[in-house]
C-alpha cells in the first residue's frame, strides 16, 4: 500500500515527536483493528492492547512494533496463550 493511500485509509490519535508517532496514542486500522497504547518514533513500543475486527486481541509488550515481552493472546473463543 503506497503512504497516500495508507494515510486515507488509517487514522491515529494521539501524541507526535518529530513528526512522528510518539507516547500514547490510538491506531485505527482500515479493517476495524486498532492498537491502544505506547509509541516510540513511529512503531508500537512499551505496553498497549491490538484489538482484531474478528474479537481477538493481545495485551502486552511491543518493541518496534512487533509483540515482544510479556503479553497475553486472547481468542474469540476464550482460549489465551
């Protein structure tokens, strides 16, 4: 997806830093998901929730935007890793 379109389709609130994603901050995603949470220079980094359009979500640590650290996976069904 090119950044025009990105921009269009996605949405935050939130704090900036150098123009960037920085602090705390809500992501929207086009689908319905969103991430609620910390940002470090544009990525998710610290603690936040991603919720999925289909129920699922996963409360924890992020580091450059990928889940890293303790955190806790949950399924629409009730099931949790």
């Amino acid at each position: 997806m090119d950044e025009r379109n990105r921009k269009r389709t996605h949405k935050y609130e939130g704090h900036f830093e150098h123009d960037e994603f920085h602090g705390q901050g809500t992501y929207y995603y086009a689908d319905g998901g969103k991430y609620v949470g910390e940002f470090n220079e544009g990525n998710k980094h610290g603690q936040g929730t991603r919720y999925w359009p289909d129920g699922d979500k996963y409360i924890g640590q992020w580091k450059d935007d990928k889940k890293q650290g303790q955190g806790t996976y949950y399924f629409t069904d009730g099931k949790r890793t």
